[in-house]
C-alpha cells in the first residue's frame, strides 16, 4: 500500500529541506520534508483558507490536520504581531508533521507556554488527539482537512472538533470544490446530517481558484 500523508509513522525518507514562505505577512524559512503534505511550498487550499480567515482571538485556536505548520504558524505569528494571547493547538496524526511543526515554531519562536513573561503573547503547540486536554474549548478552527482519508473518516473527524468550539466560537474549512465541499457545506448545515445541534451553522464565505472556504458558528 502505498504511503499518504495522513499516515502516522511515515516510512518514506524525509528528505528535509528549507524553503522560504510568507506567513502572519512576513517572509519565513521552514523546513519540510517527504511524508507530509505539501511539502514543497504552502499549497492553493490554505493559502486560500490564509486570505479568508479572521484575525486570531484570545484563547485557544486548533488547526486541524496541520502538516508542517502553514495554517498553525500563521495563526502564531498573526497573534503574536498584535500581541493576542493565543495557543494554537497544530494536530496531526503524522508523527513527521508534528515534529516539522515544533520545529518550525521553534525558529519563529513560537515555542513556550502563551503569555509566558518575557515570551511569546502567542504559541504553538503541535500534538496528538490524546495530548489536547478534554476541557480545551476552541475560540477558532482553521483546516484544510484530509479529504482523501475517505468521507466516513472525515465526518468522524468533525464530528468529533466541531463541538468543541467554544460558545461564540467559529470553524473554517478549506475545500476543494472537486473534491465535494459543496456537499460538505449541505452536511455541515443539515442538522440531521452532520448532528452537530441547532446552535451549530455552515455558511460559504469564501470562493477562490477551485476552492470554497465554510465557516462553521456555535452560536453565543
């Protein structure tokens, strides 16, 4: 079978390599590796996602399906630049994505309890589902989440984030069109679809180069 990005233990080599990218509004240099995704350049759904997306709010902020970091280190530095108290919580299953991202936090100093004196107001904090305390509201998702570990896989994953938005909170979502996100919206927005409760709405709010970006509302 061959290896996907989504796969916890990538046995492909890694490869490493550094490449320059814009994030938060300034140029950075990360480093990437096989195994992951995307791993040459910040690819079209999140970059579109990046253009769409709210300033981040004080709290807690997951980026679901994180890779190296794009959407979890934007989010860092963006908070950090206006001095909002974030903990961006960067999970994946990919155990080479998560060390990607400590890295790459590491360098852009973003590593480190938020608000710590004399640190960081912002920091990011890549983890596994079981590393993300039970009691972790969200203030905000961003995502371009695994559309390819199958439709089953990823409502399960939704289902399982979205309600744990915070009261006021808000979730976006980055999909391909090709790739169903005008069905995702219809699921997302059905109750009896998605079950996620009627304090719960989807709504497109973003349309560019083939991609759509959904913002999911927990009402206040």
């Amino acid at each position: 079978m061959s290896e996907h990005y989504f796969t916890q233990e990538p046995v492909s080599r890694a490869e490493h390599r550094r490449i320059g990218v814009v994030l938060g509004g300034q140029e950075a240099e990360v480093v990437t590796a096989g195994g992951v995704f995307s791993p040459e350049h910040v690819d079209t759904g999140t970059r579109v996602l990046l253009d769409t997306v709210p300033e981040p709010v004080p709290g807690d902020l997951l980026d679901l399906g994180c890779g190296w970091g794009p959407i979890a280190l934007d989010a860092g530095l963006r908070a950090r630049e206006a001095g909002t108290p974030v903990t961006v919580w960067a999970l994946d299953v990919n155990a080479r994505a998560l060390e990607l991202t400590r890295t790459n936090a590491r360098a852009l100093g973003l590593e480190g309890p938020a608000g710590e004196p004399g640190g960081s107001p912002a920091c990011v904090r890549a983890v596994t589902e079981e590393q993300v305390p039970a009691e972790v509201r969200f203030t905000q998702i961003w995502s371009n989440p695994p559309i390819r570990v199958g439709k089953a896989v990823l409502h399960g994953m939704l289902r399982e984030w979205l309600p744990r938005l915070a009261p006021g909170g808000a979730a976006h979502l980055v999909v391909a069109k090709k790739l169903g996100a005008d069905s995702l919206l219809r699921w997302l927005d059905d109750e009896d679809g998605a079950g996620l409760g009627p304090e719960f709405t989807a709504a497109r709010v973003g349309n560019s180069r083939g991609f759509r970006v959904i913002r999911v509302d927990r009402a206040g």
